[in-house]
C-alpha cells in the first residue's frame, strides 16, 4: 500500500504493469493492485530497523495518538517500504499506520 499522487490513473498503473510484465518474471506482480484505501482519520510513523524491533516504535505512536486526545481503532497496519531480501536489517523502512477515534 503506497499513496498515488492525484494525476497517476488507473490506466497508467495497467500500462505500466504490462510493460514490466513483459520485461521481468515477476511471480507477485499480479497481485498488484490499484484501488482506493479511505480508513479516515489515522496516524503514522516511519520505523527503520527490522520488524523485530517496531515495538518502541508502536508505543511512540501510541503514546502520540493518546496525547493529542484520540484513542486507537482497530489494528494498525503496515506498510513495507524497504525488500527483506536485498536491505540490511537495520536499513528496512516500514510505516506504521494506526486509524483513530475522537475520545468521547
């Protein structure tokens, strides 16, 4: 999941999949989706490091979203920036995402 800027279409996103598809074998690449995502109002942060360390990460994210009067709603979820398999495990990049609620 990575934002599109407004002027990338759907069209352009197919056009530019059937060229890599011809040029790499690429076994995920069908899995490729162009859709919109609207979870509203959320939080984010960049953790670097191996996943196995987001943990301090989360809590800053945590600690952020209660102080500024939100509460979490449902599971934070995570998008992978950085390939496990060619980056160092101190060097993978993943945002963090957290959709809250107003307090009541």
């Amino acid at each position: 999941m990575i934002m599109q800027p407004t002027f990338v279409t759907r069209t352009m996103v197919e056009l530019a999949l059937e060229q890599v598809q011809k040029k790499k074998d690429l076994p995920a690449l069908s899995k490729t989706r162009f859709k919109t995502y609207d979870e509203g109002l959320s939080a984010q942060i960049m953790h670097i490091g191996p996943y196995a360390s987001e943990a301090p990460t989360i809590r800053k994210l945590h600690h952020f979203i209660e102080d500024k009067g939100y509460s979490r709603k449902g599971k934070h979820h995570e998008i992978y920036l950085s390939d496990p398999r060619k980056a160092a495990p101190e060097k993978l990049k993943t945002i963090i995402c957290q959709q809250v609620a107003e307090q009541a």
